[in-house]
C-alpha cells in the first residue's frame, strides 16, 4: 500500500546572509528529534535559500526609472492604496517581460522562466524596507543544499525550493517547485496504458508541483517553519541532480491554457 | 510540529453504476487493515464517481454533429491520428465554451465552470468503447459521499474528488479538486501579517488543490487505486460541507495569468 508521511521541521533560526543553510536545517531537524533520512524529500520555502544567499534589496539602495514611477502611480490610482516606486523598479529589474499590470498587480515572466504575481518579489518575513528576491538559479540552490546535506549529514535526499504562485482560471495560490534536485519533475507515462490497454489522458504528471503543495499543508505560513520533509517516497529519487525545476516550463509558443 | 500521512487505499473493486461507492471504499479501507477515522480526508479520482453515477457514455449512441466532424477532421490531419468524431461530440457535449482547438487538442470550459483539455472526458479505465465524463454535479457528488461515509461508518470526514489538469505556463498535469465537502477550499489570510507585523504576500492558499495533488503521490495511474486517505490535518476540517470546489473557479474576467 502507497504512503507517505510529511512532517514540519520547527526551529529553524532566522536566516542571514552567508550561513550555511543545509546545517541550519540537518541540525534543525537533530533538534526536532526527527533527523533527515536517505531516501526523504526536503521541501524548503524559497525565502530561507533567498535570505542565506543575499537576493534581498534594501529599498534605499533603489532608484526608480520612468516605468517603475509611473507603474507605481497608477496602481496607487486603481487600488487607492499608496505604492512605492522603488518597490516596483525591484520587480521589474526581476522581469524579463511584462505579462500584465493591471488592478495594482504586475504579473511577470521572471528572467528564470516562471510566471507569477511581482516577479516572486516578496516583503513578507523580509527585514524592514528590504525586498527578498527568488534565488538567481533555484536550480543550483537546490542541488548546492542538497550537497550540503549529503556532507554536513550523511544522508541522500533530494530537495525542492517552493514558492506560492497564483494560476490561470482557479483562485488562490498553490506552492510550486521553482528549484529541483535529486528527483525527476515530472513523471512521463505518455504512451502507457491502463490496465486494460487503454491509452491514459493524464500522463504527463509534474510530481515536483503535487510535492511543493505538500508543504504548505504542514507548516503554517506565519509559523516561521520554512521546511517540510516528505517520507515515503524514496522511489522517486534519482542519483543525478536531474533537470531541476526549469524542466517544468513551458514555452507561450506551446502553451494552449493561454 | 505539523505533520501528516497520506495512504492509498489499495483493493477497491470495479466500480459499477448505481453501486453505492461510500460502502465500496469503507469495506476496502477496512480489509487495507486501516479503517477510516474522524478527521481524515478522503480523496477520490473522479473516474469512479461518475461511474457510480453513470457519467459515462457509449460512443455507439453518440450522433456527431457538423462541428464535431470538422473539428475531428481538422485534428486528424494536425496530429497524423486518426480521430472519432463521436468522442468529439461528447467533449463538446460537455463543453460551455471552447477555449482552444488546436494541434489535436481542445481545451474546454465545462458546464461547471472548470477550464481543462477535453471538457474532462477520458477513455482511460473505461469499458471499451465507452467515455468517462466528470461527474454532473462534483460537489454534489463529495456531499453525499461524506454522508454516504458517516452513514456506512460511522464517521466524520472531508471528500475531495480529484482530476488531472494541464496549466498555463507549466508543464504536465497535476490533480486538482473538483468536488469538496466538508473543508474550505482556500485558506484566506488576505490582510495577515507575518510575525513581524508585514504584510503576506501568498496569503488565499487553495488548500483543496493542494490537498488533491497529494493524492497522485501515493498512487500508481494504472494501478486502480483511485482512493487517497488524508490522517493529520483534522483541523481543516468543518462540520458544514461549505463551499464546495466551486469556490476555486476564476471568473475570466478577474484573471490576470490569461
């Protein structure tokens, strides 16, 4: 019978730039009385790897340009809320095009590749007047932690970097993968059949999604628990790094939900 | 520390029309060794829910019309396969409004509202010669499985019926909730603070959708367990059925990810 079982790892210090996040968390999870394991899927909320690795902007270092000022102007316009203009240039030096900006959201393509709300830009659990961005390449910080665990703990896992991004034609926001390593992002059984021969309809599965998802399920967003462990799915592990999470993009030029 | 297990329920038997599906999973979680208990949420794949409705159609009584026979054509030469314009028909018979028809794939509003490829009609895991459709009414359908479930044992649990789903701008498919009786589909914390008093950025969390995606983690596709079980999240739960999955759908027109 299939199972898994996912726990929140509590006790996780306040993250600072240039600390060694994989002790943070080995050493977290030790103290949890739960130690990471082969074979488990860390899960880690990508603001703790934004913070160790310094893609945070203090707002005072920003100087707004002409889009940024004039963004700002009108999303104050249509939601009757001030808006500050550096914030807005933060995100569009995170933006490699503008999807839309409208209602006072800005909806960007990221430089990475992900489509999300502000270019995953995010003053939540930020410092004062500090912005923290998404990891420059959350694939490298994924397989970076995940070698840090394998040496500062002994143990084979895979990690996943998650962020909250909205969607298309549902409300709210789901955790998403933006960095993978250790485990294939999407199981591919186009071609395979059902028991009676069949051709499957969903066959094309984005596990590393349904795994980002978990998370939030576990740990309450104000709790200050940025990391989940998932056990019980050692088989979906893989000895390479693997594709990472850029995998799950889609080219617009492919994309039919649009 | 937050935590939760997820077990499929292995053993379910072909499900029939008109056969009663709360007594089928009850029995097998039962002979799985692992009964149901107060506060878990079960998870269901949609397919054996509209069989036990009878949402499911014989090609053999399906007249295709002019556009199902165009578009059927017309899909034919884009993919090199061939393609029957009866199941066509039953995917437009279910279909509000076509979002897409293009490289041998439609993308449809359904009459319930849900934007997804074929209208979510499936040939997989059906009798041969015949098409799945999704349930009718899907929260309908989770309301009276929970009943169904605390009628047939006694206790108090959340249903969600699932279906596979392509998205903008991401690769693959992942589940997402349908149907849903007794949890709120999405977690508002609009207007929370983070524990330093700032704002949160993803703050109306679609919980139910999370929840789904755990449910193809623990099963294999073609393995026919189309039963997840959800232990260690009862304070999800609520005496009400509420909302139902209905909540989760996007008017267009307030869509900013289009």
């Amino acid at each position: 019978m299939g199972s898994l079982n996912v726990r929140a790892v509590p006790g996780l210090p306040e993250v600072r730039i240039g600390e060694d996040l994989a002790a943070l968390i080995a050493e977290a999870a030790v103290r949890a009385g739960a130690p990471l394991a082969d074979g488990e899927i860390v899960v880690v909320a990508h603001k703790v790897v934004s913070k160790a690795e310094g893609a945070v902007v203090a707002l005072g270092d920003v100087e707004p340009g002409e889009q940024a000022r004039e963004l700002a102007a009108r999303f104050a316009a249509e939601t009757g809320q001030p808006r500050d203009p550096r914030a807005v240039q933060v995100v569009l030096d995170q933006t490699r095009e503008v999807v839309r900006a409208e209602r006072g959201v800005l909806i960007s393509r990221t430089h990475h590749g992900f489509v999300c709300a502000n270019a995953g830009v995010d003053a939540s659990n930020a410092a004062e007047d500090t912005l923290v961005l998404l990891p420059r390449d959350p694939d490298g910080s994924a397989r970076r932690l995940r070698a840090g665990l394998a040496q500062s703990c002994g143990v084979e896992v895979a990690v996943l970097i998650a962020d909250s991004f909205g969607r298309a034609w549902r409300h709210g926001q789901v955790d998403v993968a933006i960095g993978l390593a250790g485990l294939d992002p999407l199981q591919d059984w186009r071609g395979r059949h059902d028991a009676r021969g069949m051709q499957l309809r969903a066959t094309w599965l984005a596990l590393a999604d349904a795994l980002a998802a978990l998370g939030e399920l576990v740990r309450a967003k104000d709790s200050g628990e940025p990391v989940a462990v998932v056990a019980g799915l050692e088989r979906l592990l893989t000895v390479e790094d693997g594709p990472g999470a850029a995998a799950l993009l889609r080219p617009a030029e492919e994309d039919l939900f649009l």
